[in-house]
C-alpha cells in the first residue's frame, strides 16, 4: 500500500479461468485489480487506468505479450510501468528473450498464491526503489560519488547531470563513459541521475534501445532459401549466447546444433556437414581462427559458409578471420535485424537453385560460389530429377538425377562412381541444372554419401601424398 492508496495491477489473460483466480488472489493480498482478456486493449485500459505493475500472459491470441509489452513501451505515457510475463513456457531461451526486451519478472504456470505475491511484492518494492536507476542529491561530490558506484559495479546506460536548467548527457558502458557531453566546467552543486540500460546484463546481441523491433523491421522469411538446407552450427562457448542464437534461428526454420569449443564444432561440422556455421572467435581448446582454418581445409565442407560473431570487434581480428577463410566476421552487438539479413544474403548461394530448379527452364551458377559438394547435395537433398552440366577447363561432365538419386554420371573417359570422385577435385567452372524426366534406370550402386566420403578421402590423401610434410 502507498499511503493510503491500494497499489493497481493491471492484469491481461485471456483464459477467463487463470484471470479470475489471479484476480482472487491479488485482491486477497491487498491489491487493487483491472483486468481484461483482450490483449488487443491492453494499452488503452493502461494508459487509463496507470496501473502500478502490469501482469501479462505471453501466448494470447491476436496480439501476444511481446506485442503487449511493445505497446507499452512504445507509448510515453505507459512505458515506464513494469512488466511481469505469466508464462506456460518454461525453455531458458525465452525467459532470456523476455528479460532482454524489459520484463522485469517472470512467472511460469502453474503457480502458487505465496510465489504470485511474493514476486508481485518484490516488483513493487523493487519499483520504488528505482531499480536500474541510482539519483544523488544536491551536494558536492554527488557527481563523482555516482560515477565510482557506476565504475564499481560495470553498469551500463546513460549519466544525467542537472545544473540549473541545463541538463548534460553521458553514455555509459560497462562501467565506462564512451560518449559525454558533460564537459569540465560543471559546478557544485549538481543533481546526476544514472538510468541503466541493460540492468540484467543481458545484452546478448546488441546494446538497441530496449524496445521490441516491429514486424517490418525484422526479416522472418527464409522461404527463399530451400527447408532442407536449413541446418546451421552455432560455435561460442558462451551457452546462454548459443542458446539464444538457437531461439532465433530456430523461429525460422533451421535445425541447429551447437558447440561449445573449437574441437566439438569441428567434429560436428564433419558429422553434421550444416550448410551454415556461426562461430566465435576467442573459444577453448582450438579457437575460431584455427577452426575456420581447418574447415577450409578439409574437402568435405571447405565451402560451407562461415560467418564470425565476435565480441571484438577489432579491425586487425576482422582481418585475421576474413583472411583465414571467413564469408562475414560481425560483431556481437550487431542487431538481430542486421545478423538475419547478412545471413540471408550469404545463404542466398543456394536459393535459385533449390527455389527455381524444378519450375524454370534451367538453373545456371558457378562452381566457385557453392562448391562441387554442396551442388551434388542440393540436388540430392530437394529430389531435382534432371540433368547437370558442369564444365571447367575444357573438361566437361555431366549428371543424371531422379528424385535426388544419381542414375549416371560421365565425361571424359570417366564413368560412375569415378567421373563424381574426379569431379570433386574441381575447384571452379560452371554448371547448368535442366529438370526434365531422365527416364529409367537404377541409381548407382554407391549412394551421394558414400560417393562423397569416397571422393574427399582420395582428395586429402592426394593432398597428403603431394606435400608429405604438411600436419
């Protein structure tokens, strides 16, 4: 209770059953209570009512709790008040995703009457006492008194220093000014005030204003890029990091697999063979660098497309990564908005050919770009039936697919099995995809897998016979 006013909770739920019972028991603590199961008013009744705390379920229809919660926020007059999600979903990655986008609370059903008020009481205490937010009285040394507190404890967010009607700006991160406009001619005494930006220290991907980003503003659609090639390794020995890249990724159709350290990615790229992988550079046991080295090396995925995600973003390691063999190194305060395009523009490698194989006339591309590997396998993979042209240097080989199976294959005085294992070892050219029915037949003996594993293991021990010395 404030004074003598009942603090107000806003409750949004549309399952009429959870509301009345959370009604009950709020009422019953001593609360005032409004409440609706239409998420879609939820902002109007809020701007009317100025609730004290606003207790919101995540899955609803028409409008979800993020799109509550973005409501709110996006609104001057209701974003201050705080957000506590009532929540079936127990997953990690989605209480990560709703501290990140400022709930200051998180409950998951079902819940007991003593756990609802304790965290509704904690919120409210918590709320007066300006969590997030440290103020100094006029007095002198109020300033630098401030700054040691936000110094001792790394906070990051933005400094406000008040002197007469003049009102001076820093930008704080980590404890750090990085931006000020406070200059040196300050005068005592001064009134300063510290608003933390990332309270929960939970700037996973970037230091964005905390708001979620509107639907336009997030590229969700990986239709153009084919269902089955959407697999993608996730390498960075930060688990939470790793957890969260699954959530996005995997909210667009990717299957993910993840790795904690240079030397578990490697062997789950061979034995996963992802069309994609994301991978930290500082990570124990073999770090990034030398990971993207041997990838590169190794001719069973030498052209997987591989993107850094470092928390340094230094040019001289921007340079090490792109030398060692990288398609993108990117920061990890890159947007999530920016992240997905420059996904989608590196994986649009395969797009024509998975999109259009089977409808136009024929598909055309370099072997440079997708590699001879990852050609046979998007063929493979979306059962083209039709046949592939690849030539290069005079030579000239061609393929017969039906249903993604290899019914014959051949050029020059090769044959089978060993025109595919010849054609491997390409490293440039072009090909030519022209769907058709490629009449009958019975594939290969060998299967693509086999015939791939064949190939690679003559390519390295080729290369191992032609410089002995190398590791």
């Amino acid at each position: 209770m404030e004074g003598d006013r009942l603090q107000k909770i806003l409750v949004v739920e549309d399952d009429a059953l959870i509301r009345d019972l959370i009604e009950k028991v709020l009422r019953g603590g001593g609360y005032e209570v409004v409440s609706t199961g239409e998420p879609l008013k939820a902002v109007d009744l809020a701007r009317t009512v100025q609730p004290d705390l606003v207790l919101c379920d995540i899955a609803m229809p028409g409008l979800d709790g993020y799109g509550v919660l973005r409501g709110l926020q996006n609104d001057p007059t209701t974003a201050h008040y705080p957000v506590v999600f009532l929540t079936a979903h127990r997953e990690f990655s989605e209480r990560v995703r709703a501290f990140r986008f400022g709930v200051v609370d998180y409950v998951t059903k079902p819940f007991s009457r003593e756990v609802l008020l304790r965290k509704v009481e904690k919120v409210l205490q918590g709320r007066h006492q300006r969590p997030g937010v440290v103020e100094e009285p006029e007095s002198e040394g109020s300033l630098k008194s401030l700054m040691e507190e936000v110094e001792r404890e790394s906070r990051s967010g933005v400094l406000t220093v008040r002197e007469g009607g003049d009102e001076r700006h820093a930008l704080v991160e980590g404890g750090h000014v990085v931006e000020s406009t406070l200059g040196s001619d300050l005068g005592t005494p001064a009134r300063a005030a510290f608003q933390e930006l990332d309270p929960l220290r939970e700037a996973i991907v970037s230091h964005e204003p905390r708001h979620l980003p509107g639907n336009a503003e997030a590229p969700l659609d990986f239709s153009a890029v084919p269902e089955e090639i959407r697999t993608v390794l996730v390498a960075d020995d930060k688990e939470v990091f790793r957890t969260f890249l699954a959530d996005v990724l995997g909210k667009r159709g990717f299957t993910v697999y993840q790795a904690g350290d240079g030397e578990e990615a490697l062997r789950l790229a061979l034995e996963k063979r992802p069309w994609l992988i994301l991978t930290d550079v500082a990570m124990p046991k073999m770090d990034g660098i030398e990971f993207c080295q041997r990838v590169r090396g190794h001719s069973l995925i030498r052209h997987t497309p591989l993107i850094f995600l470092s928390g340094w973003d230094d040019y001289k390691d921007r340079y090490r990564g792109l030398e060692a063999g990288a398609d993108e190194y990117l920061s990890k305060d890159t947007p999530v908005r920016e992240l997905l395009i420059r996904i989608q523009i590196v994986m649009r490698r395969y797009a024509d050919l998975g999109a259009r194989a089977w409808r136009g006339p024929s598909v055309e591309g370099r072997l440079e770009v997708m590699g001879t590997l990852g050609l046979l396998q998007m063929c493979h993979l979306s059962r083209l039936s039709g046949v592939c042209t690849l030539a290069s240097a005079g030579r000239r080989t061609e393929i017969v697919f039906r249903n993604g199976e290899i019914l014959a294959a051949g050029g020059g005085n090769l044959s089978g099995a060993e025109a595919i294992y010849d054609l491997l070892s390409w490293t440039d050219g072009q090909f030519s995809f022209v769907p058709g029915n490629p009449g009958e037949g019975k594939p290969l003996e060998q299967g693509l897998e086999e015939l791939m594993l064949e190939g690679c293991r003559r390519l390295d021990e080729k290369k191992r016979l032609s410089n002995p010395f190398a590791d």
